[in-house]
C-alpha cells in the first residue's frame, strides 16, 4: 500500500508539550533547552506586526512567492531575489530537495553525528546514505566525505556550524574542499546556527555561491530569528536549479503570517545582535565550565553545546535535570548530551547540577 522505502522508517518523536511533562513530572517550573530555541525570545517588532496583520486576509491565499520577504532577505544577504526558495521551516526545504533531486539507489553523503532530517528524507526516496563519522574534535571529516564520493553521489550535506556538534569549518577550509567535489554533485550548507558564530558573517558560504555553482546556503529564522513557531525557512540556489524545486514545492507553503512575522523579525537586527552578544557569553561560560569540570565536549560556535556526561551517564543526568526542571537532549550520541544554552541564570543552575552529578559519580564519597 506505501512506498517500501517508508517501511522500515519510524514517526519522529515529538518531545511531549511542555505543559503536560511539567504536570506529569509535577514541577513549579520547567524550562526546554532541547530544541536549540532562543532563550531570549522574539523581537518584539514581530508581535506588532502580527497585531497589525490585517484579518481580513485570513480567507485570501497568502502570496505564494513571499515577495516581500523575498525581496528584504536577497538584499540582506546580497543574493538575487530569484535564487530563494521559502520553505514552511527549512524542515521542509531539505524534504524539497531530497524529493527534487534524489531517486532510488542515488547515495547521499553526510557526517556522523549530524542534523537527522537529511537522513530521514534520502531514505524517503530510496537513496542510500553515507555516513562519514567526525573527527575526534568533532569537526567533519572533509577527506574522508570526498573518499565516499562514487558515481552515484547526488548530494553532500554540510552543516555549518553542525548540529550537534557545534563546531564550525573555515570557508578557507571548504573552499579547498568544494574544489575537489565534481560539480553535479549538489553541496548543501546548512546555516542554521551561522549567525551566532563570532565572525558572522565572514564565516557564511554565501560568499562562495557565486565561485561553485553546486553549491546551497541553508537558513532558517527558526534559531537566532527566535521564530520557530512560524515555520520560515529558506535556501540560495544556484539560478539554474531554482525552477526544479518550485516546481516541486507546495504552492502556498508560507502563510502570510509568517511571511509577515519574518520580514519584521529581519528588520529587526538590534535584537539579532543581542541574542549574539547573550549566547557568546553564555558559550565562553559553558566552556569554562566544561574545562573545569574535565568533561570531554567539543568547541561550538552555536547556542548549545554538546558534552561527554561524567562517567558516560547520559541518561542518569539527563534525568536528574529533567527532575530539577532542565530538559536537555540525549539520544544524540551514546553517553553524550545536548543543551541549549538559557539564560545566565538558567546556565548556572544547569552547571550546578552538573558538578553535584559528577562529584557524585567520581568523588571521594562515590559509591563504588
Ligand atoms: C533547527 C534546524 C533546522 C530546521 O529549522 P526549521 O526552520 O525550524 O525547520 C535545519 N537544520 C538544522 C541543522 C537545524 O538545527
């Protein structure tokens, strides 16, 4: 009855909303630092210009080419407006491209560990994925990811900075790389994260677009944006690809909402800049912290860190935080953990219970 690729494939796992594990677990307070989402909020120009949005559209289609956005974001990021294509997240233009360009039996190249959507969405199409496992600082593999290119190659996902490593490649370093990659074999690169690097936006490929014609820059105004909710995502294309993935891509896959919310979230670039400031600060705290501590994590350059829980007890401390009201992400890779960093507060007391964890496990007093 279904296609035999969706056979062996499961449901993604919704986190239960955060209300209902907070009842259940029966906690004054409980705060979500799993989904990598914007302790700070949104800018407050996107809650007036929602208020503004004139209802009476409701029953009208929204515009189907998100002109408007369309128009500030090529000029934002200095890219033609016809390179764009919108999606409902970028969730969703990662579906479009594995379903624009992948056919059964074609390989698609990724690192381990990394953002599970390209994985899900290859194998939708009956591609085959490789995965090229990170080096020991957790930074990609990049001889390795061009040695498992074959003539069945169609894509190449690099995610920069990657999830959930953190880590962040040079563009002097991809650029090498992209000159060994043929070029019908399309590189897609994820910035979800790339605004809160320390020299944004000098470590954007964006710069690279017009040196590599197979190549994408991925972005979403889910992370620093603050904008989950309202599901906006884009891709840069190269000019000749466009015309492929709007044919594929749903007619009206934005609602004006979020095409009205977005524009303003990007007119709003003081709010940008202080989730920046914020999240590196809270990035120099974690990683005094994890150097203190001796737990081995890597170097992110994004708004959550990835670390070795003390003794590899993963889901002991995942646990013991979720009781404490932290929830943070596991099942990442084995013995490691996810947080996304909150607010300073929020940072200290995660670190606390962390220390208390580990003397536990390791201290003079541990049980043996
Ligand atoms: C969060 C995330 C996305 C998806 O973002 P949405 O726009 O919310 O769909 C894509 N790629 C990576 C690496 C992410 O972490």
């Amino acid at each position: 009855m279904f296609k035999p690729t969706i056979h062996q494939l499961h449901p993604y796992t919704p986190e239960k909303p955060l209300a209902v594990l907070k009842e259940e677990l029966g906690l004054p307070q409980l705060v979500r630092m799993s989904a990598n989402e914007n302790p700070f909020g949104t800018s407050v120009k996107v809650q007036q210009a929602v208020t503004n949005w004139n209802f009476t559209q409701s029953r009208d289609y929204p515009d189907g080419y998100a002109s408007q956005l369309r128009t500030a974001v090529a000029k934002h990021l200095d890219v033609a407006a016809e390179q764009l294509v919108f999606g409902n997240g970028l969730d969703e233009v990662i579906a479009l491209i594995a379903r624009t360009f992948l056919s059964p039996g074609d390989e698609v190249i990724e690192p381990w560990p990394t953002f599970s959507e390209y994985r899900l969405h290859a194998q939708i199409e009956g591609a085959t994925v490789i995965d090229v496992p990170v080096t020991e600082t957790g930074n990609f593999d990049l001889s390795a990811m061009a040695q498992a290119l074959t003539a069945k190659t169609k894509l190449i996902w690099v995610c920069n900075p990657n999830n959930p490593t953190g880590t962040l490649l040079s563009i002097a370093t991809l650029t090498e790389w992209l000159r060994q990659i043929p070029k019908d074999v399309l590189v897609l690169m994820d910035e979800a994260y790339i605004e809160f690097t320390d020299d944004y936006p000098a470590t954007s490929a964006i710069s690279l677009l017009s040196k590599f014609p197979n190549l994408v820059v991925l972005r979403t105004f889910s992370k620093i944006y603050g904008l989950a909710n309202f599901r906006v995502g884009f891709g840069v294309f190269p000019k000749q690809l466009v015309n492929y993935l709007q044919t594929v891509r749903l007619p009206y896959n934005l609602s004006s909402i979020a095409q009205v919310s977005a524009q303003a979230a990007l007119a709003d670039q003081d709010f940008v800049a202080m989730t920046r400031k914020r999240v590196q600060q809270a990035r120099d705290s974690w990683e005094r912290f994890l150097t203190q501590t001796g737990l081995p994590h890597t170097r992110s350059q994004t708004n959550f860190q990835f670390f070795q829980a003390p003794k590899m007890q993963a889901s002991a401390l995942k646990k013991r935080l979720l009781q404490q009201g932290f929830l943070v992400r596991d099942g990442l890779k084995p013995g490691w953990l996810r947080v996304t960093f909150g607010t300073e507060v929020q940072n200290t007391a995660v670190q606390r219970i962390i220390e208390t964890f580990q003397a536990e496990l390791t201290g003079p007093n541990a049980l043996k």
